[in-house]
C-alpha cells in the first residue's frame, strides 16, 4: 500500500468522511447530498416510543450500549438529552460514530471504544436511562448484562432477538444458526435460566459484521428475557415492536424500571 493513497485531494465535505467506510454503511443518514446506507435507523420509532414510556429525554445523562452508527444517539442527543454516554467495541463502528457526531454537531454525546462489560462491572457511574438496542442476543452471558445493567440505571429500553423454538425449526436460515448447537442449563446471581448456542458463520466474513466479539453467542426466550429483568428489580414492563416473524428471529423491544 502507497501511504499517499490515503489522503484526499479533492475539497473537504461531509461525503469525503463517510465514504472512509463507503459500502459498509447500514444506516441512511440525514440531509441532502449524502449517500451512505438505506435503512431509516436515524427516524426509528422505537426512539420516541422508549421516550413515550419512559419519560422525556431533555436533561437526563444516558447510556447507550453498542450504538453501532450513532443512529439512536443522534435521536437523543437531538431530543435535548443532556449528556450521553456511547460504548462500542466495534472499531470501525466507532469510527463511524465520530463521524456521524462530528457531521451533525452532537455536542452532548460522546464515544468511547471498548467492552461495556468490563465498563460495567467497574465504574461508580449512574445514568437516568440505559439504552441496549440490538446488544442482548450478541451476548455471551445475557443475564450478566441485565445485572450490570440494573446496577448503573433504574430505567432501561432493550430491543432483543430471542429463542423461539418453533419459528427456529419452520425457518431454515435461522435454524442452520442454532443447528447442532443445542441448549444448557445455566444460572447466573440466582437466576436460573435457559441459553440457546447461535453460530455467526460466515457473517464473521462481512466487513460491515455487527455482531458480539466471539465467533458465536447465547440467546434467550423472551419470557426470560423478561423474568430477568424482574429478578434484577424491574417491573412496569410495556412492550412493543414484538415482531414474532422477523427474518432473523423473533425481535421485541421492553421498557422497564425500577
């Protein structure tokens, strides 16, 4: 590679920076002129209706894991959060965060690359909000986190895939995932619960892979989901988005407090 192949000789506009990661971008991003993805994450609903259940976001200080492109930490920061915290591991999803922040001025957001496990298990922070969004099912140990979770914030949204067996076997794309891998037993801080073996497969191969740092990951049921959060002290749950048939496995979002 020629060093030099990295500068840009043309002038300086927001489409030079995002096309650092031309082709690898999910999300359609805001304005007019910009081409990136094309999947509407920077007007998803279940920002406004997490803020519907759980109260406006102007003043709180939120946590936000794995924003992945910034999409929901835009809408927050846009709806007068006053400080948002936004940990990723991904390295070139971070980056695409610091784009995106500096792109439409995000003064009250801010990102940090690294595990938010081992940020959970350490910090004295709270937070009035936590938002895991897409993070849950790409865990390792998912009752860990609604744990660690519980321990830094009495208010959380998730947005989970979980294990559905019956959907799992009527579904060949879904079922080649969890084939051969089976389930087991497992308890975690006196929860006793069921996790379900997923296999990324060749999804490891795509550059633009969103998925957890390990080659496979543990899921669910949504009743445990939610029996989780209760052992952990949240209640009031309200539902929504519950997409029983979405293509990579059935999906819901969960408001919960404290």
């Amino acid at each position: 590679m020629n060093i030099l192949d990295e500068y840009i000789n043309a002038a300086p506009t927001h489409q030079t920076a995002i096309d650092i990661f031309k082709g690898e971008w999910l999300s359609k991003l805001p304005g007019e002129g910009i081409t990136a993805g094309d999947k509407p994450l920077f007007d998803d609903a279940r920002i406004p209706w997490t803020e519907k259940q759980l109260g406006s976001f102007k003043g709180l200080r939120i946590l936000e894991l794995g924003p992945y492109e910034a999409a929901h930490t835009y809408m927050m920061d846009k709806r007068d959060a006053d400080y948002i915290l936004a940990i990723e591991m991904n390295t070139r999803s971070f980056l695409k965060c610091l784009i995106v922040k500096e792109i439409y001025d995000m003064r009250n957001s801010h990102f940090m690359l690294g595990n938010f496990i081992d940020y959970l298990k350490n910090t004295s922070d709270k937070f009035d909000i936590c938002i895991a969004s897409g993070v849950l099912y790409h865990m390792i140990n998912p009752a860990e986190l609604i744990y660690l979770i519980s321990r830094v914030s009495n208010k959380v949204m998730l947005w989970t895939h979980y294990y559905d067996k019956a959907f799992i076997e009527e579904n060949p794309t879904a079922f080649e995932h969890f084939n051969g891998a089976g389930s087991m037993e497992s308890e975690y801080m006196g929860f006793s619960h069921v996790l379900y073996k997923y296999y990324y497969h060749t999804a490891l191969d795509c550059i633009s892979f969103c998925g957890g740092s390990a080659p496979y990951s543990y899921w669910m049921t949504r009743e445990d989901v939610l029996l989780c959060l209760k052992h952990f002290g949240y209640g009031s749950f309200q539902i929504g988005f519950d997409h029983t048939s979405h293509p990579h496995g059935p999906a819901f979002c969960v408001t919960a407090i404290k």
